[in-house]
C-alpha cells in the first residue's frame, strides 16, 4: 500500500474478517479497503470464500470475527437493510429479477425496498416519484431506459444482468458488491458491462467478484486473490500477474 493511499479512510474496508461453518473457515482473516475511483476485483477457485465475503459487506450473513467499517464507521453490527440506506448495494451471483415485471419496475422496487416507506411497496408507480426517479437514472446510467417498459423476464441474459445493475442503483449506493456480474455473458455483452463499470467507478466503490480472467485484467484497478478462505494477493493488476504464488495456486500461467 502507497503512502497517499494509507492515508485515506477507505470507503468500505474490512479488518480481519472471517465466516466460519462448522469446522470450514470459508473467510479467513480477510482485509480489503474499498475506495471511490476504483474497481476492485476478488478472484479465486470455487469455493474460495467470494460469495461469502459479499454477504458479510452487505450484512446478509454475520462475520463470526473481525470488523467491518464503511466510511470511517464500525457497521460489523448493522443489519443488511441499514447497511444498504447507508449506502452498500450489491448484486448476486445467481440472478434475482421479477420477471414478470417491466424493467422499470424492477428498478423501481429495488429503490423502495432499500428506502421503504411501510405503507409504500407495492403502491402505484406514479405514487411514489422518489422511487420513480431513482429508477429512471439508475436506468440512464445502465444504457437500459429504451428497455423500460419491456418484460424484464424477457431481457437477454446480459440485458437482465444489466438489469441486476440497474437495481442495485436504483438503492443510490455508493458501495456495489458486483457478484459474477459477467457469468454467462457474450464478447459484446461482457465490452458493455466492462464500459458500465468503469464508468460507474468515477462515483462509487466497485467490488467485483469475477471469474473471467480477460475481463479482470481489462477492468481492475486492484486484484486481490483468495484461496481457501484466505488473500494470497492484494496488488495492482500488473502485480498480481507476475505473482508467483498466485500464478502456481489460480493463474495456472507459471512458465
Ligand atoms: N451457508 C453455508 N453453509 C455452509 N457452507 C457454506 C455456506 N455458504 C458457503 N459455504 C461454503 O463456504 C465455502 C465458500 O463458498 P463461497 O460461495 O463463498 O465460494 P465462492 O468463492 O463464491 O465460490 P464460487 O466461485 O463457486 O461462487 C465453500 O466451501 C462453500 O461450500
Ligand atoms: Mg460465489
């Protein structure tokens, strides 16, 4: 770590934090800082423990050690739903669209579950233009506001990824746990979701957990590499590479 960077408060960072099964540590001991400007990708084998750092950051699991902190406050407590007012948003590996809503909605929806006001879910669209609003730029910024009114379940694959996106902007975080967001996708729709995300790094922190090595490359600022639980590697891109331990334990590229 740079000195200019060490002397930043990170936007989201965590300290040590572990999720453990039983007898399996599936997080070990894990550090990672967030910052706003940059993509920040996890890679590693399945199983490696991604997913489930996702869901400690975000609050959908409790970490059984270590601290969690998002803009300079200790949040290892806070439910998912405070979490995510405050600002974590994420995405899942395994897509979670309504499919038989319109793309507006589904964005609309995502809006007021993560700002909800008790009487207000499933009220009329045009009733609650804050919801509205924050789904109609969460669909600018995706490229998707053509596809508005479409079924979502009749989206493309890499249009309903959008979609997922979408949603998660749609809660206006400033934090996006991206969660294979690539799985599954085509060349052109994998340059699309690379061109998103380096756009949406200029006002958020981008989490990407990916297994698609290519796009990695092209996209991170930062790699970290976990195996078993464990960070083997926190490095610039170029760093990483050339990382022998990363290259004998997940590249397979050591000549
Ligand atoms: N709810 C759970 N209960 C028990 N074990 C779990 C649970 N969730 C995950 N695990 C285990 O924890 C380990 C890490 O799983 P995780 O889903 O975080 O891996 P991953 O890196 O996301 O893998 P993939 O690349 O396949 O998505 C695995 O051994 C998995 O079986
Ligand atoms: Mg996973």
């Amino acid at each position: 770590m740079t000195a200019d960077r060490a002397s930043l408060v990170p936007l989201l960072r965590a300290v040590g934090l572990t999720r453990r099964f039983g007898g399996l540590t599936a997080v070990d001991a894990v550090d990672v800082d967030l910052e706003v400007g940059e993509v920040h990708a996890v890679i590693g084998t399945n199983g490696a423990g991604k997913s489930t750092l996702i869901n400690m950051l975000s609050g959908e699991m409790p970490a059984s050690a270590g601290q969690i902190q998002f803009a300079g406050r200790d949040i290892t407590h806070w439910p998912q739903a405070q979490r995510a007012r405050a600002g974590v948003g994420r995405s899942y590996q395994r897509t979670t669209i309504f499919p038989s809503f319109s793309v507006l909605e589904n964005c609309r929806l995502a809006a007021q579950a993560a700002h909800p006001r008790a009487w207000a879910l499933w009220e009329a669209a045009d009733r609650c233009p804050q919801s509205l609003r924050a789904a109609h730029e969460a669909l600018e910024a995706t490229g998707l506001e053509d596809d508005a009114h479409r079924i979502a379940g009749s989206m493309s694959h890499g249009g309903k990824r959008q979609l997922e996106i979408a949603m998660c902007l749609a809660t206006r975080p400033r934090v996006l746990l991206l969660d294979e967001p690539l799985a599954g996708m085509g060349a052109e729709e994998t340059d699309r979701m690379l061109a998103l995300l380096d756009q949406l790094k200029v006002e958020h922190a981008v989490m990407l957990v990916e297994h698609d090595m290519d796009a990695v490359f092209r996209v991170a600022d930062r790699i970290t590499v976990m195996v078993n639980g464990q960070v083997i590697a926190s490095d610039l891109p170029e760093q990483v590479r050339s990382n022998r331990d990363v290259q004998i334990a997940y590249l397979g590229t050591e000549q």
